[in-house]
C-alpha cells in the first residue's frame, strides 16, 4: 500500500512540475522524468517486488512510450510526453496508463475544438491534460 501511494505522490509532483514548464516553454525536462522513475524504482525496491513483479509496469512502460511515438510521429507530439507516459506506465501499469492516456486524447480533443472559435495554436501542451487525466482516474 505504501508502494502505491508513494508512486502516486511521485507522479503527481512530475505532473505539476511538467505541465508548469510544458505549458511555459512547450518542453518537458528529461531530469524530471528520470528522477520520478528513480525514485519510484528504489521504493519498489525497498518494499520488496522481485524482478518478476517488474514485468507488467516494464511492458506498460513500453508500451505506453510506443503509443505516444506513433503519436508524435503521426501527429507532431513531442519526444518529452512519450517519455512522460513512459514513467507513467513504470509507476501505474497498464490498465490505468491507458485509462489515463485516453482521457488526457479525449481532454485535448475537446480543448481544440472548443478554442478553434478563437486562435487556433499549432500544438497544445499534453501535459496539463495528463495531470487532470490522472487526478481524476487515480481519485475514482
């Protein structure tokens, strides 16, 4: 139980810290990421999962940093969000990180239709998107 609301509180920090400089400068810093996915290791770690236990959250890992790929390929995403949903897919797995991946899509969806009456930017930060995604999938 610790395990899984200390990840929750990591995650919730990245996802503040980055949707704050995602939305300022349209980056996300890759320090944060990997000190998020470190911390969430070494607590794992601490609590005792074996390295079978580690299976599922790595494939999840994986392939939520795939999806985002073929997103930033498909539809010029950028590489910070796929290594975002990557250590979202390390600490959550893989039911939730698609639960949250699809809401952050569906959130953006309904972001750009809403503001094309207005100035319609050329790309949109995900990262605010994913902070609410998680919030609300994680709270349910």
């Amino acid at each position: 139980m610790f395990e899984k609301y200390s990840a929750l509180i990591i995650i919730m920090l990245l996802l503040i810290y980055t949707a704050k400089t995602d939305g300022e400068k349209e980056e996300i810093p890759l320090y944060a990421c990997v000190s998020a996915l470190m911390a969430i290791l070494v607590i794992r770690v601490a609590t005792g999962f074996s390295a079978a236990d580690f299976l599922p959250y790595i494939l999840a890992a994986g392939l939520m940093f795939l999806i985002m790929l073929v997103n930033a390929a498909l539809f010029g995403g950028g590489g910070g969000d796929c290594i975002l949903m990557f250590v979202i897919g390390f600490a959550f797995g893989i039911i939730s990180s698609l639960m949250i991946l699809s809401a952050s899509c569906i959130m953006l969806a309904v972001y750009y239709l809403l503001s094309r009456g207005g100035t319609a930017k050329s790309s949109y930060p995900m990262a605010p998107a994913i902070l609410i995604s998680t919030m609300i999938i994680s709270f349910i």
